[in-house]
C-alpha cells in the first residue's frame, strides 16, 4: 500500500494508506486546535509489580457522538474532522486523548516519597486505526483484500512503533460494541505502544521457558498441535492458520486464531500467511456474528513479543472474546475474577466450539 505521513493541526501524525499508489493526500486539518499537551503518568503496585497508569485527561474523550458527529468520518466541506480528507481506505493517526506518548514532562520519582512505589512519565504512544471510511460497515463485513491491507497497516506500525523511545511491547487490538466499553461506532482499532511489557505477556514468556526447559519444545506449538489432533473445539482449519476454543476459555466467548509457525509478530508473517489470516479470521467473525444472531461485540487483541526481550518464546496469535453469554446476558467480572483474577466460565468450551461450526452459525 501507498503510505503518506502527515500531521493534524495540533501537530498528531496521520498515516494514509492508499491501494491505489497515484493517489495524492494533502488536505489539510483545518481545525483550530491547541498543542497537545499529554500528562500521562504510570505508577508501580507494590504488591504486584504491575505498572498502572494514570490518564486523568482521558475523561474529556468524545463521548458517543451521533452519526453526524462522528470524528472518524472523512472530513466533509463545513464539517471537518480527525481525518481531513475527503475520504480514505485505511488511516491511522495519534491518538487526541492518549494513555501513553511521546514528549510528556517529568522524571522518574516515587508517589509521596514511599520508595516501594515507583512513578514515571507514562512515555509511549497511543494511535487510532481507522479500518474503513464506511460509518456502518465493520470488521466483519471488510472484503478479504481490505482485511489484508489492514494486517500491512498491522504490520507497519508494529515495526514503526517499536523503534519509538522508550516503547517496549506493542498491542494492536479492536473493541466493538457498547458492551464492551466502546464510545466510538465507526469501524476502528488501537495500537498502544507500551513503556513496559504487559503483565499477561510476562506470564505467558515464563510459562513457555518453563514448558521448554522441561520439555525442549514450545508451549504454544504443544498445544496447537493437540488442538488439531483432537479437533472438537477446532473452528476453522486452513492452510496457515487454525482457529479454536482453548481448552481452557476464560470468556463465554472465546477464539485463538494461531498461525501455524512460529513467528515473534505481524511483521514476521509472510505475503501466504497474511492472505490466508484475512480469509480465515472473516470466516471466524461471521461465525461469532451468527453464534446469537445479532453482531457479537468482542475485544480482539494480538499477542505480539516484546520489542527487546522473549522474543524467541513468544508465538504471534489473536484472541477474540466476548462477554456475552447469550443473547441478552452479559458475563461482568465479579467477586472470583476482578478480586482474586480466578475465572470461572459458564459454557464449556466444547459447546461453544460445537455451536461455532454449525451452518447455523454463518
């Protein structure tokens, strides 16, 4: 894809990524915009080693906009907005409201002088993904060839992000549906560039160095392998990828979509692999779409190694989960998994597998 860099009035970099390499973009962001001025700053658990971060300027974010309204639209004559051409294919820009970027003040220090809880600046970067200029489309509903310049557009940014100060792992996901927590409706995704490496990647790199030691053999490998040998919770089969229930689901809802080698990230894939991921993942989302007969609403998020470390322990992959558990029933983390972080599922992963695979389900 063509890619043209450009910057927002507020100075927020804007990427453009054309299908087609004539087309020229420079309009220009007319808005009267101040500077941004991110504050973001992360502080340590004590109890946990965790890094939390703390963006109280994200309470201003737009707040479910009607249609006409809607900041990621193309700009339009007299209405301008977050993307100022007149339309796009795929888009990817600084995010107005970050939890991490580049540029805040401050050092590193402790919060009240207690040395046990470390603070810094919460230096990183935190970019919208655009997937379509379709207000009503979806994911879902992209043609596989869009589908495939949007894991290019993936793959991009991981490496571009990764050469950003400071950044350590980069998580690129979607969110869809208010029940999620989505105040956005136009088709889009993030990409966070993390100062640090994320707690469920720390525990997935020491569980696989562990299987390894032990075993001589990757977890992740392991498990695919046995997943497809027993082929009750498989959901899709193709060439490159195998989409399935984990034995172990801790959501309602819940597809790993994992390539068959092992690669680090998106960027390692191949031209085959991204092509078969844009098929194989279309066919998992109508799936999940028909599974209660209204669009699921999901969390979709890539599991990528971190920038300098683990990297030869880690094995790309894509969870997508929902906290429906059936049609007009939600699954809320209560007492057993906000408190104590022990799930408990209310469907066997089995079933819902079985489900997934019948007709009825596309």
């Amino acid at each position: 894809m063509k890619r043209t860099a450009r910057r927002l009035a507020d100075g927020r970099e804007i990427i453009y990524f054309d299908a087609d390499p004539t087309r020229i973009r420079q309009a220009a962001d007319t808005r009267d915009l101040p500077p941004q001025a991110p504050a973001s700053e992360m502080r340590r658990d004590p109890l946990t080693g965790e890094w939390v971060a703390i963006a109280a300027h994200r309470q201003s974010r737009t707040y479910k906009p009607p249609t006409e309204l809607c900041p990621l639209c193309p700009s339009g004559p007299s209405r301008p907005t977050e993307i100022p051409e007149s339309d796009y294919d795929v888009v990817v820009f600084e995010n107005q409201f970050p939890s991490f970027a580049q540029g805040i003040p401050g050092r590193e220090s402790t919060v009240d002088g207690m040395p046990m809880v470390p603070s810094a600046p919460a230096r990183g970067r935190c970019e919208v993904v655009c997937f379509t200029s379709d207000h009503d489309s979806s994911f879902g509903r992209l043609s596989p060839a869009r589908v495939r310049d949007v894991v290019d557009v993936w793959a991009d940014r991981t490496a571009g992000l990764a050469e950003t100060p400071g950044v350590e792992q980069v998580f690129c996901f979607e969110n869809r549906g208010e029940e999620i927590g989505v105040t956005l409706h136009h088709p889009h995704g993030q990409i966070y560039g993390y100062p640090f490496i994320t707690p469920k990647t720390e525990k997935m790199l020491q569980v696989a160095e562990k299987y390894r030691a032990q075993h001589g053999r990757h977890v992740q490998g392991d498990v695919l392998a046995a997943e497809r040998a027993a082929g009750q919770r498989v959901i899709v089969d193709s060439e490159h990828w195998t989409a399935f229930v984990p034995a172990a689901a801790r959501w309602p809802v819940e597809v790993h979509l994992v390539p068959h080698r092992q690669v680090p990230d998106i960027v390692a894939l191949t031209d085959a692999e991204r092509d078969d991921f844009a098929v194989t993942y279309l066919d998992v989302l109508r799936r999940l779409d028909g599974l209660y007969d209204r669009p699921l609403p999901y969390i979709a998020a890539w599991h990528q190694a971190p920038v300098r470390t683990g990297r030869e322990l880690s094995w790309l992959h894509l969870e997508v989960f929902s906290v429906l558990r059936s049609a007009d029933k939600l699954k809320y983390l209560a007492g057993s998994e906000s408190g104590m972080a022990v799930w408990i599922n209310d469907a066997t992963p089995e079933q819902i597998a079985a489900r997934l695979r019948t007709p009825a389900a596309g």
